[in-house]
C-alpha cells in the first residue's frame, strides 16, 4: 500500500498509538524548558519541498465556484499568523514554518486528483520580529485511509477512523531543534477521541471571526516557542 505518496507503515504506527507514544517519550527527553510548544506526530501526507511562499500569501491554489467544496472553503477561509520564539522569548528572524492541511473535503492533494500539486502545502519565513503569516482553512475532521492494513485493523478494534481537524507545522531555525506539531480547532467533536492519539490540550486553539479582511472571515494567532540544539 505504502509508496512516494502515502506510507502506510507510518498510518499503522499511528492508529495504534506508536508514533504517539513515541513523540511524547522524546519530546520530554529532549526538551531544554517547560516553554517549548508540545511536539506532535508528523503524519503520512507529509512531502518534502513545498514552495517558499512570501509571507500575507496563501497557501490555497485555484480556488473557484466551480470547486464542490467552495463555499464551505469561503465559509472557513482564514489568516492564520504569529511568531517563533526562543524559550526564552526572543524573535527567531529566519525560521522556516512549513505548513499543510487537508481540503474541505478531508483529502490531501496527493490523495486527490482534482486538486493542483502542493495545493494546501507551503513553506514560510519569519521576518526580524520572528512572524509568519499566511492564508489557510479552518481544519475540518476526516476519516484516515482505511482501504489497507491501518483500516482492517480499526475494523477489528470497533474503532472509529476520523482525526479532529488540525493544521500541520514542522518549525524550523539554526541552531534550534525542529518542530513537528499539529493546531486542532476547538469547535470539533472529535477532539477527545482522536483516532491516532495526538492530541494535547496545548495545541487546541481558538479561531476568532476577522472583519474588513476579504481573503478571510476568522483569524488564528499562535506563537511557536523552540528549545536549543
């Protein structure tokens, strides 16, 4: 099942636990203060090289009417921004914030045809105040690929597949260690029973409406903090 696009040997890791239980192992071993935003898994949709996008852009491609799920699209556009942080609070000028989430229909690019390559995918430098910023979606629940091995075992388990809506980060600076982690939106129902583990109750967050902004109707703001290499 696993190839250039989908690794299923990774969803398995995940539905179990695995990858979880991994993640939260490490991460305490490895943390230098109490400061540094909780890690979290990375996922099986990640993909290397996502185009570096100059902040205030979106990461939304060929978005139209025509689109089945374009008004919903409309209905959670966003502008989602903040800054990256050293534990002890300075401004990271340089940091790279690569980001991806899935489309109003619960599917990555890669796993849909209809959408442009790296739709929903780019990579962001912070400016001297340590920002970022960029248009995105409210994240919506889906289901996790259950047509292989990951699914039949959920089957087994009489457990659900759906993931709460979440947007994926890895953070990035010299001389700091990388962070992958995941925002969950808090208007979603499955956020006490994520299907794979991963959520912490520092990484729910709140999307607030957003006036006199025609690219977006709710806004999200969320400082990154990274521990020392």
């Amino acid at each position: 099942m696993s190839d250039d696009r989908r690794n299923e040997t990774q969803l398995l890791c995940d539905i179990i636990g695995l990858e979880s239980l991994v993640d939260e192992i490490t991460s305490k071993l490895l943390a230098t203060s109490n400061t540094e935003t909780p890690s979290a898994i990375l996922g099986p949709f990640y993909r290397n090289d996502a185009p570096l996008l100059p902040n205030g852009t979106s990461i939304i491609q060929n978005l139209n009417p025509s689109v089945s799920w374009y008004e919903q699209a409309v209905e959670d556009s966003a502008f989602v921004t903040g800054r990256v942080l050293s534990s002890a609070g300075t401004p990271i000028k340089g940091a790279i914030v690569d980001v991806w989430h899935s489309a109003p229909n619960g599917l990555y690019e890669q796993q849909d045809e209809s959408q442009p390559e790296m739709n929903f995918r780019g990579r962001f430098e912070t400016d001297e105040d340590g920002r970022y910023a960029l248009y995105a979606l409210r994240p919506v629940p889906y289901p996790i690929p259950d047509d292989g091995p990951a699914g039949r075992l959920l089957g087994l388990l009489d457990r659900h597949p759906y993931r709460p809506g979440h947007i994926h980060f890895i953070v990035s600076a010299p001389g700091y260690r990388p962070l992958t982690t995941q925002l969950y939106d808090d208007r979603d129902e499955y956020i006490a029973k994520d299907a794979v583990f991963a959520v912490k109750d520092e990484l729910v967050v709140k999307f607030v409406p957003r006036q006199g902004d025609a690219q977006a109707r709710w806004s999200l703001e969320y400082d990154f903090v990274l521990g020392r290499s």
